[in-house]
C-alpha cells in the first residue's frame, strides 16, 4: 500500500527503513521510527478506535503521551497481547500487529454506538442513579452487564512470558524531561561533576524541539542540537541518560519511580533483555522539566477523526514527514496553531480557513500566515465538526451569534493553550498557584529538593527555559558541593514562544446548549455533563470529578482538566482558584503490572527456606506443607499409603520404637551476658533464676494484656547463657518482641539477643527407643535418666560433631532434640537414620507431630490459642512463677475480664460415637434445639483421628470448660449434629509415665 | 563468658559430612561472576564500648566503631552491624569464638558459622547486579572499599561487605541462601545492560 500521505523530503525518517504492520487484519507499510499513530497517518488512517461509553468513532488527538483515543490492543502472540496502547507512543516494528478496541463487529459499523443515540440516558452520574432498583437486578443483570462494559480491550488469558527487572540507583541531579529544558539543565549540571540523570519518555530526546521548526540552537536545527547534546552526555561517566523512560511517580524524600520500556518497540526482543526496567531514584535534588500540553477547543462534536491538537499535526509534519489531511481547517485561540498552519502549507498542504476565538490578535505569525494566502478569520468560532467516521466541514460562526458558513475540510488543528505539566511537581506535595494573567496553574510551594524549568514552570520563550534550565541545573550540582564549572550554555539563535489560550467551553457549546462538545475525550465527558454535575449539587471539584468521571481515565485528563474545572468555575460562579485543581497521582501514564513486579515472580515470588535436612525427606518421599516460608515434611507416605494411613502409621511407630522429626524450623535465641537470668524473668511468666545450668523448662511468654504470645522449651547452658525456642512460625516476631522489650522497657540489663534458629538443625528422636537410637553415636554426654533426666541439656559431640543436645518431649514419650551445626544436619540425621533402621524407626512429618502432641494435650500457640487466650485459659497456670513480682503481661493477667468466670476454657472433647471425627473450627452449642441463632460457647480448636486412642480426639475452647467435665455438648454441621463429651486434654498416658519409658 | 558454648571436648575428627548449603554454585554472567564462597568461621559478637580494646586484642583486629566500616587482618574481618553489634568473619579456620571465650570483659559472643552462607559477586556490573535488590548507594563514594551494611536484597536481609571496587561479599541465612543466589543470577542476566 502506497503512503498517500508521506511528503516527500518533509520529515526525520529520511533514509529509514520500511516496516510492515497490520491493524484490524489490514496490511500497512511504515517506516522505521514512525510510531504506529504516524503510520496509520501517513497511509490516510485516522478512524482507529471507538470511545468507552458512546462507541464513538475515534481518531488521534496527539502525538504523544497525552493521548486519549487512539487506544489499541497490540498483540505479539498468544500470551502478549497488550490492551490500551497509545497508538501515539507505540513504536512501529516490522510485524506489529494492532486491534481496534471497543467495537463490534467492526470499527467502521460499531452495535455499540447506539448508546450514542440514547446518550440521554447516560448523562453524567448515570452510574449512581441507573442501577438503583430493582435491587435485585443489581447481581444478576447491572453487575455482570457493567463488568463487561468496563475497561477497554482484552486481557491475556495466559502467564506473562517476558521478565522484568528492577534497579534502586542513586544520584546527586536526576532531571525529568529530555526537552530544551531537561537538556540544558543536565549538561549545567553535569559539567560540573556530580552524578547526574536524565530520562526522557520518548525514542528520541528534544520534547517540543520534535516539531518546533523555528527553534535553532548552535547554529543548528533545535532537534540535532538535541541529539548533539545527549550524545555528548552519554558519553560522560558522571551521566546516565534513560530515553523511552517514564517518571510515573514522585515518591517522598525525592524518591522517584520510573520506568524504562527496553523491548517493547524491537521486532524481536532478546530472550534475555527484559521487557521493562523499574528504576526506583533517590536523587540529591529533582529537576523537573515535563513541559507543557496542548489543550483542544471544545466545542461540538470535536472528536471526530482528523480532529486534533495543532501540535500533533506539526510534530507528524516536521518529525514523520506525515501530513494530516490535504485540506485542513484550524481552529485556535492562541499563536501556536498558526506555526502549524504555516508548516502545513509550505509542505504543499492546503488551510481552509484559519478561525481564531480572539477579536485582534497581532503577530508575526499572523502576518506570515496571511502572507502565505491563508484565509484568517477573528473573532469566529468553529460551532461544529461535520462528518462521522472523518471530520469533513467545520462550521463557522461569528463567537457572538450570526450567520453560519460551513467549510470542508479533511482535518481540524486546534490549540486553546498550553497546560504545563505539574504531574510530577503536584505529586511531590508541591502546591500549584494559579497565574489569572496567563490563566494556568505553575508550581508554587515547593514541599521537596525539586525545581522546575521550562514550559511545566510558565516559562514561555525557548531563551528564557535554556536561562533558567541551565541556572537550575548549576545549582542543583552546586547544592550537593559541586565546584563551579566552566559555563557553556546553549546559546540560542531563534525560537517560537506562545502562550495564553483559552480555558473552558468554546462558543456554542456554552450553558444552556447539550451538544457534544467533548472535555474528557477517554471518559467520554461533555462540556454539559460538567454543568450538570453542578446543578445537581456537586460544588466541589472532586465531587464534579468522581460525578463525571472527568479527568479520570487512564491519561489523567493531561488534555481535559483544565477546561473541565474553568467550566464547573464557571457554572459556579466563582473565580478558577478559588474552584481548585484536584490532585495528581502516580502513575502519570499508565505502568504495567510486571514492572512493579520486577523479580518477584516464580520462585523470588517469596523466600521458599528449606532445612539442611529438606533434601533427605524428598528424596525419601515426603509431602511438604507450607509453614511461614517454610517447606516442612508433612508425612512420609509409603507405597499405596494416603495421608491418613501414613500418618497412623508414623503415629504408631513412634510410640512403639521412635520416629526422627526434623525440628530445625523452630525458632532459637540465645541469650546471653550476666542479667541474661533476669530478662528471661521479665519476658516469660515462668522463674528462671533458679534453673539449674543444665536444665530446661517450658516457657510461655504474654503480650502486656495478659494473652498467651508465645511458648517454647528453654534451656540454661550456663549461668549467664540461655538456648531458648519458639514456634516455627513466630520465630521473627518472638526476637523482636524480646528486643523491643529490651532496648525500650529494660535497657539497663547486661544481656543481648542472636538468632541461631539456622546455626542449628534440630533432629527429634522420640519414643521408647530414642535413647538407644542416639546413644553409639554420642561421645562426652553420661545418657543415664539419672545423668540425663527428662527436661535436661548437655554439650558434647555426636558423630564428631558438637551438639546441644536437649531431653525433652512434644509426644509424651521419652525423646531428645539434637541440634547439630546446620552444614552437619544431613549427615547427622542419616547416622541416626542408620541406627534407628536397627530399632525399626521411621521419619515422621509435622501432621504425626500434631497428632502426638494432641494425644498429651499439648497446645500449639495460634492454633490452640488466638490471641484472647490467658494461661489459665489454656490450663497453663503452673507455669505462672506465682511469686514473681514482675513479667510482661502480670497486669494484663489481673484485669477483670482476664480473672473472670465463664472464660473459654481449652478443653478435651471426645464424640459419642469415636469414629467421628471433628472439624476444627466448628461451633459448639449447648442445646441444639434452640432456634437460630444458636447461642455458640465454644468452637474446636484441634480435632484428629488418633490411631493410639482407637479413637477421634479434639481440643476445644469452650465458656466455663473446665466445670463441665463429662458434659454432653453439640457441634451443630449443615447435614448433622454431633454430640461430644467435654473431657480433660490429656487422651493417651494420663500419668506421663511413658517420658521415662 | 562464653565457656559453656566455646568448650571443647577432645578433638575427633567427625563422622558427619559438612554439606554446606548451595556448596560450589557458580554463575557467570556479562561482566558479573556469582559463587557461593567456602565455609567460613563466623560470630555475632555484641559488647558495650568499655570492651572494645579488649575484644580486639583478643581478636586480633580493631573493631571498628564507625557505621557501615569493617576492619580486616589475617583472613579475619569485624563487621559493624551497630553501636555494640559486629560480625565478626575468619577465613583462616581460626574459630573467633574461642578467642572471645578467654576475655573477661562484659560481652556476647555466639558462635554463627553454620547460620550464614556468603557469596562472592564480582566484576564490572557487580554493584549493578546487587542494585537489583538492594537500595543503597554502592557508588565508591558511598560505600567504598570495606564498607559493610546489614541491608536486604529483594525480600531478605543480607550483610554486605565490599572487599574490592568492583567486588562483594553477600551474607546471608542459610535458608535464604538458595533465594539469594537466585536473585542474583536473574539480576546479573539484566547488570550488564
């Protein structure tokens, strides 16, 4: 297909290459450096999307980052398909293929658009007043319609298969914005030494210099001089420079997130470069040089395609060498559309008519264009754009009423100013002021390091932002120590300098008219939404955002903003301050999930901690759980064993011989200096001072309101040396607990804390056989229970290999824990694999171990308890030091409520009928006759098959349990209800004689 | 102080094979080396300021009292991890704990060698590669030659030691080892950039 629309010798692309594309299954060929908007443009394209709400046709109203309508789905295969591209941004490749969004069944005849035609019914705040009643058809009907309707494009339905990397980087001057301004400001700066940065969203740098065919720098077109002047920066060892990088957020502390786009313009991206790069900058000081946007005029049925900002069409013209239509009418009320103009005709592009708002404007623009012969019409207004699918007339009246004349045309520019861009100061907590002379809001209050230069600021003029761009740069390095440089500012010899414009509805889309004058092109938001929204009570500008969504799509209203709150002002009767601005926030275009991911996705998604013992169990077939980070061995089935038939079987081995545990998750502290005896007072209920070393005992520790926190067996190695454990999953918190502690209630103690939970993998061996298990491997350690008894400790070697070696039991049956030094944990366990084979012992999992626990009524602190739950609550009140005269949570324990009667109680339940089994977390009743709601006085808290009791066992918290013994309570279920026994919580070996056994 | 971890029953060669974690892993990336460096003897050694000389001499390096610096010597390197926080790391497989167990001032040594694994990361784009993860500023200006951080990477902590200009040295818990290893292979496919 021939580029109709390609002017010979106008243009950048020169010399490139051809790029074939497709959209809507169509075949194109572009060139390289084009983006698919210029593209499309040059082969007469500009119907390319239907908007959100009416599905009205739609063309492209920029060049750039601002664009509202020309959204398309890009898709490289199945798994890459990307919705609400900018067809703007999005550079052409060789193969691109694009869909049109928001349409069926095609873009040229959309069902959709008949809400256009019943766009009564979706006036602004439809939303809030449609889908009130019936209140039914809110689920089955308005919801899932809505659903659908929302967003635009479509999602991949499959993994994402790029990655994404993340960078943290540092710098003394970061410059947003790679324009004259951003430019001149980093070169001030760099010169000087100091690290500086600068990024700029586009391929190319040079902003407005892209279409700015006036500007001339050095002796040399704006744009090369550009190009001259990052090559230059590039190469200096002191810049980095980031083109196709967006500053999407302003973050405190003059942190700043930005992202940088590395394979989304190749053909091809290597398998290795990621797709897209977060750079998160801590910079010294911020330069904020983000420029200006055009606005469009607003009036009747300016969307239509071919209708655009007169900026768009010069930067097609003079950067793509792409003229927008053959016979174009401009529209503005400001100079800049005239250098527009001016370009178009000198590229041989006929000008209907040019309509100026303004009575009397003077100029040398003006006196060019109508030196060139181009009709300039004062004080008229373009009242209307005619055609559907294109723009083909516009329609002329004097502003102030009159006879109405209708020119055809093949495009439309228009310009009503320029808004400088203060996302990024705004988001920085800076406060705009707003300037009535030039009616725009510029930085006022700075709340960070930050200054900004160039158009984003107001400055008109390209001499003035290279003045103050190139100064703030010298600052900015000279406010983080630099020394003074030799100065070479640019030095300019020509530039274009406009301002001014106007702000709100154009004439005939005023109050009391109800065409479609679009403010908000993404959202679809007339300037008579805007009114409505204020007569029906919305006065604030939020409000009248949130009311009519306007400013609320995805570009952030860049183009719609300001005429969207000069008309709310306007309506309101009140000046434009006193309305206000609404906020930015981050991001300022839209960011992809997977930059913000980055790395953490598969196995970086979270830490996955194994212990040293972990490839022992898979190789010997156990099923993991996920404990915390943990991967713990759940149960190791044999052949044709399910878990149920393992874990019996793992139960029944370790009370008749011993099983193997691997316990190393558990959380270890050593405590250590000569008040170590005295902390351990104040943090556990439990006395200390007087544990022998050599001895152990169970702890538990309270937060300050009296409930159970954690609990663990602690063991003294010396006077002044404690090995204490906590759950596997409280292990980080429980340090930081005693640490906060520490530093903040009892820094007077001579003690300190370190975390040895992974100096030290932990091997339980328990059962009738531990003893004989471990005892040939063990040197320097008397194994006698006279020598060794039950709750004891003692240093030696097992297998040549220093050990802490613990007596100790969480299955009630005699047992040690070894802990060896972690590199040893492996080998260590396979000797005692070894030994135990003799003894016919097995490895049992975490579920066994809560079984066994269960059977001895032993609790597990978040399962057992919640939180609300006191020692004697729990049945613990022996391990309360009743003489002590302080620990953390002795008043908590002492408060009314903690001490009053009827608490829950953990209780042992047994169900009448013993084979079944309880569901924990189920509710418990005492009659369940009673209507519904049931008054619940309890609920399970652990319930298992126990293969040693022949029977179901539970624990349950349960209103006064403890007076209930040999009560019959109720576990209501949907198909049944159980009756339960309330019994004490020991269900095997009352007497404990089996520790010793 | 400290006998009853530091003492020593009579030397007897283990039975047990030392399987460290991640033993021998390597990666080599454009201008970024990973691999996962031998068993090191380490403690966490806690003290007020009145002890310092006389850990030091025991030690036989000056502990260093400035923030984010290390001193080394003899294969032996102290970290300062805070006010009274050192790692203290011996290469020698001259074992730091026994030394602190003969001191009487007031202090805590427990013995870590087991807790962490470290891992080299080496060449040009080195600090690119832990920058992936790790907020500070690893400009030489920053943290220059020695200096040493308990930082995170990613979603764990680390110690991070520099031992050369384009060289580090990452500590980390055992169990996060395999993370940590992981992280930096996938940041060191993208530091060269």
């Amino acid at each position: 297909m021939i580029e109709a629309f390609r002017i010979p010798g106008a243009g950048r692309l020169k010399q490139a290459k051809t790029a074939r594309f497709s959209f809507d299954g169509q075949a194109y060929a572009g060139v390289e450096g084009d983006t698919l908007a210029s593209a499309l443009l040059a082969n007469g394209v500009h119907l390319v999307g239907r908007s959100f709400k009416y599905h009205r046709p739609r063309g492209f109203l920029s060049a750039g980052a601002e664009e509202p309508n020309a959204l398309v789905q890009i898709e490289r295969d199945a798994a890459r398909k990307t919705p609400n591209v900018r067809a703007t941004v999005q550079e052409l490749y060789d193969g691109l293929t694009a869909q049109s969004q928001n349409r069926w069944p095609s873009l040229s005849f959309d069902v959709g658009a008949v809400n256009d035609i019943a766009s009564p019914l979706f006036s602004a705040g439809f939303y809030y007043k449609t889908f009130m009643w019936p209140k039914s058809a809110w689920k089955n009907l308005y919801e899932p319609k809505i659903r659908a309707a929302a967003g635009l494009g479509v999602a991949p339905d499959q993994p994402d298969p790029d990655h994404y990397s993340a960078r943290f980087a540092h710098c003394d001057v970061l410059v947003l914005g790679g324009g004259a301004a951003g430019i001149a400001a980093a070169l001030a700066a760099a010169e000087t030494g100091v690290r500086v940065m600068l990024a700029d969203e586009q391929a190319d740098f040079g902003g407005s210099l892209r279409f700015e065919s006036g500007a001339r720098i050095e002796g040399q077109d704006g744009f090369a001089w550009a190009q001259a002047a990052v090559a230059k920066l590039r190469a200096m060892d002191n810049v980095r420079v980031l083109s196709r990088t967006t500053a999407f957020g302003y973050y405190a502390q003059n942190f700043v997130g930005l992202v940088e786009r590395i394979g989304d313009h190749l053909q091809k991206p290597g398998r290795d470069l990621p797709r897209e790069r977060l750079w998160q900058v801590r910079a010294k000081r911020v330069v904020l040089a983000t420029g200006a946007i055009e606005r469009h005029m607003v009036f009747a049925d300016n969307d239509r395609p071919g209708v655009m900002l007169a900026s768009a069409a010069r930067t097609y013209l003079n950067h793509y060498g792409v003229a927008v239509g053959k016979n174009v009418g401009v529209y503005t009320a400001n100079d800049s559309a005239y250098a527009a103009a001016i370009d178009l005709k000198k590229a041989g592009v006929n000008v209907a008519a040019i309509v100026d708002l303004r009575d009397n404007p003077t100029g040398p623009v003006i006196n060019e264009a109508r030196a060139l012969g181009m009709e300039v019409n004062f004080g008229r207004a373009v009242i209307r754009a005619g055609g559907k699918l294109r723009v083909s007339s516009m329609t002329v009246q004097p502003k102030n009423g009159g006879g109405e004349r209708t020119i055809p045309v093949d495009a439309i520019l228009m310009s009503a100013g320029w808004t400088p861009s203060v996302h990024l100061f705004s988001q920085s907590r800076g406060k705009v002021a707003f300037n009535d002379e030039t009616k725009r809001f510029v930085p006022g209050t700075y709340a960070q390091d930050c200054i900004s230069v160039g158009a984003c600021n107001g400055t008109d003029g390209l001499m003035a932002t290279i003045d103050e761009a190139y100064a703030a740069g010298t600052k900015a390095a000279k406010d983080v120590g630099a020394k003074a440089a030799k100065s070479t500012k640019p030095k300019i010899d020509a530039s274009e300098s406009w301002s001014r414009g106007m702000l709100g509805a154009a004439p005939g889309a005023g109050p009391g008219t109800t065409v479609k004058a679009f403010v908000d092109f993404q959202n679809d938001v007339t300037a008579k939404d805007i009114r409505q929204a204020v007569h029906e009570g919305m006065h604030s500008i939020e409000h009248v955002k949130r009311f009519t969504t306007n400013g609320m799509a995805t570009d952030q209203g860049k183009t719609s903003n300001m005429h969207g709150l000069a008309i709310a002002a306007e309506t309101l009767g009140k000046p434009i301050p006193q309305v206000g601005l609404t906020t930015f926030r981050a991001p300022y275009t839209p960011v992809t999930f997977g930059s913000i991911v980055g790395h953490a996705r598969g196995e970086l998604f979270d830490p996955t901690r194994k212990t040293a013992i972990q490839p022992w169990a898979e190789a010997h077939g156990a099923v993991f759980e996920d404990v915390g980070q943990w991967k713990r061995a759940w149960y190791f089935p044999k052949p044709g064993e399910d878990m149920h038939a393992a874990v019996d079987r793992e139960c029944v081995t370790v009370r008749t011989t011993a099983g193997l545990f691997d316990a190393s998750t558990l959380g270890k502290i050593e405590v250590v200096g000569p008040d170590a005896a005295k902390f351990m007072e104040l943090l556990y209920t439990n006395p200390w001072e007087k544990l022998e070393p050599g001895r152990c005992r169970y702890g538990i520790m309270l937060r300050e309101d009296g409930f159970i926190y954690d609990d663990g067996v602690v063991g003294r190695l010396a006077p002044d040396r404690f090995h204490v454990t906590t759950t596997t999953g409280g292990a980080p918190r429980v340090m930081n607990h005693m640490e906060d502690y520490f530093q903040t209630e009892f820094p007077h103690l001579n003690v300190w804390l370190t975390s040895i939970t992974e100096q030290w993998a932990v091997i339980a061996v328990q059962g009738p056989k531990s003893r004989e298990i471990i005892a040939p491997l063990v040197e320097g350690i008397d194994m006698s229970d006279e020598a060794l008894p039950h709750m004891s400790v003692r240093e030696g070697k097992i297998c040549g290999v220093p050990t802490r070696l613990f007596r100790m039991s969480f299955t009630g049956e005699r047992g040690f824990e070894v802990n060896v030094p972690a590199d040893y944990g492996q080998a260590v366990w396979e000797a005692l694999w070894a030994e135990g084979q003799k003894h016919g012992a097995g490895a049992y999992g975490t579920e066994a171990m809560h079984v066994l626990r269960a059977e001895k009524g032993y609790i597990i602190v978040g399962q057992d308890t919640d939180g609300t739950v006191t020692p004697n609550d729990a049945g613990l009140d022996w391990a309360v030091g009743k003489k002590k005269a302080d620990f953390v949570g002795i008043r908590g324990m002492a408060r009314p409520d903690l001490v009053a009667k009827g608490r829950k109680q953990l209780v042992g339940l047994k169900t009448k009928d013993p084979k079944v089994v309880l569901e924990e977390g189920a509710q418990i009743v005492g009659d369940p006759k009673q209507a519904i709601p049931m008054k619940m006085i309890g609920h399970v808290t652990s319930s298992y098959w126990s293969q040693n009791c022949g029977r179901s066992i539970a624990l349950a918290l349960v209103a006064g349990g403890r007076d209930r013994m040999g009560e019959t309570l109720y576990v209501p279920m949907p198909d049944k209800v159980i009756e339960v026994e309330v019994t004490g919580m020991v269900f095997f070996d009352e007497k404990g004689e089996r520790l010793n056994g | 102080m400290a006998k009853a971890a530091a003492k020593k029953t009579a030397a007897v060669t283990p039975s047990a094979e030392r399987r460290p974690a991640l033993a021998g892993q390597e990666l080599s990336a454009t201008g970024v080396k990973l691999a996962v460096l031998p068993p090191a003897e380490r403690i966490s050694l806690r003290a007020p300021e009145a002890s310092v000389a006389a850990l030091s001499k025991a030690l036989g390096v000056t502990l260093p009292r400035k923030p984010k610096t290390s001193v080394a010597k003899a294969g032996r390197t102290a970290l300062w991890l805070g006010p009274d926080e050192w790692l203290v790391l011996d290469q020698a497989a001259k074992d730091p704990l026994a030394d602190c167990a003969k001191v009487t001032a007031l202090h805590s040594a427990v013995g870590i060698s087991n807790r962490n694994v470290a891992i080299a990361v080496t060449g040009p784009a080195a600090a690119a590669t832990i920058n992936a993860g790790c907020p500070q500023d690893l400009s030489l200006d920053a943290f220059p030659v020695g200096a040493a951080s308990r930082t995170i990477l990613g979603k764990v902590e680390i110690v991070l030691l520099r031992t050369a200009a384009d060289a580090f040295r990452v500590e980390c818990w055992r169990s996060f080892s395999d993370y940590v290893f992981t992280f930096l292979s996938e940041a060191a496919r993208d530091a060269a950039a």
